[in-house]
C-alpha cells in the first residue's frame, strides 16, 4: 500500500510510516480467508491454473487481521486501536459495484474494473480477474465475480496491488478467526473511534468458494 501525499510536504514520508509500502498477505482457503500483515517478503510466483492451492502477496497497519467466512458471510476485523485490541464483528461489507469496460493486466492475469462511490468524497477503484473464481480480496474488499488484485481509492491516495501468486505450500493452519480484544460492532468502533479523536482534537481524521490461496499485497 502506499498513500498520495503533497508534493511540498514529502517530509511526511520519513515521519510517518503509513507514507511506507508495507507487504501484506491474504490466505484463502475455501469459504475462509485471513488478511494479515506478511514479515516475510520472499515468496515464488506460481501459476494458479490447475493446481488446487494458491498464494499472493498485497500490503496496511500490521497489528490489522481481518478474517472472513463467505458460507456465512460473516467478517472479524481485529485492529489495534489507541493501544487497545478490538475485535470488530459482523457482516461482511456489502458494496455495490458498478462494472465498468476498462481492463488490464495484473500478474499475467486479465482484469476488469468496477468502481463504487464509498461517500461523498471516497471513490474506490477495483481490479478483478475472472480468471480467478474466489469472489474475494484484501482487506474487507469483496463482492466481485473474480478475485480483487488492486484497490485504488481516490486515484492513488492509498493503493492495495497484488504482487505475487503462489499455489504450492499454503499454510492453511493460520486461517483462524481472531479472538485477542474487546468484542465490539463496526457502529460501537466508529463512535468509539470519534469520541477518541474528538479528545484529542483530530475530527475527521482516518476511518476503518475455492482452493486454498495465500495472496501477498503491496499497501
């Protein structure tokens, strides 16, 4: 992930690491799927056609796990928040996607855009690959016909890009739910979130079906 800053303050880069890539990796296996921060950077590429298990690399804050359960359609979003561990229950987000004609290539694979207007000043941009039939992507990103291989919100503000596929030595064992943190709906974190940075004076700032795969992410 990386995230658009102004051209006369690239002093922020240096200060603050959400300015930094950072690597991330979304294992999926079946219905299940976990998003979490990837230590290790090395990994081959593989090609999925064929072969029943897959992994790829995309990149986000690294205390962040989301786990999700597509069966049931339910999402566990574990985030570290002012030094304290919530663990944010509920449905999966549910985006409606308006496809549009454009297309490119993304890790050999063919991709199609669709795009969702998140509020008034939030635009998001996804790429997915029919090629792929996991109906899943990274983070609480979901929905499409293929799977997603790039987020772009706001034209390159913060971009999510999967750079490595792999299918051979998935370790399927990590895909569990989260269950360190207080237990809390996505309603109770965003007032929770509001009132702390109402405290301090920050209003308006920040905002939160197949074989086995491991995806790593470039955020």
């Amino acid at each position: 992930m990386y995230r658009r800053i102004p051209p006369d303050r690239e002093d922020l880069k240096a200060r603050f690491p959400q300015y930094h890539s950072s690597m991330w990796e979304l294992l999926y296996n079946g219905d299940e799927s976990v998003y979490q921060h990837q230590k290790q950077e090395e990994a081959e590429i593989t090609n999925t056609q064929g072969n029943n298990q897959s992994t790829m690399r995309f990149g986000g804050r690294e205390n962040r796990v989301v786990y999700k359960n597509l069966a049931n359609s339910k999402m566990i979003d574990s985030r570290d928040f002012m030094q304290k561990q919530f663990l944010i229950t509920g449905d999966l987000t549910i985006r409606k996607w308006k496809i549009g004609k454009k297309s490119k290539e993304i890790l050999g694979y063919n991709c199609m855009e669709a795009s969702f207007q998140e509020d008034s000043t939030t635009n998001i941009v996804a790429w997915f690959t029919p090629q792929i039939q996991l109906f899943n992507g990274p983070s609480d990103y979901q929905g499409l016909p293929g799977l997603i291989l790039q987020i772009d919100v706001n034209a390159g503000e913060r971009v999510l890009t999967a750079t490595e596929l792999k299918t051979e030595g998935v370790d399927t064992s990590v895909i569990v739910a989260p269950t360190k943190g207080k237990e809390v709906t996505a309603e109770e974190f965003d007032q929770i979130r509001k009132e702390k940075m109402k405290e301090m004076g920050m209003q308006g700032q920040g905002g939160p079906g197949g074989p086995p795969m491991q995806i790593m992410i470039r955020q």
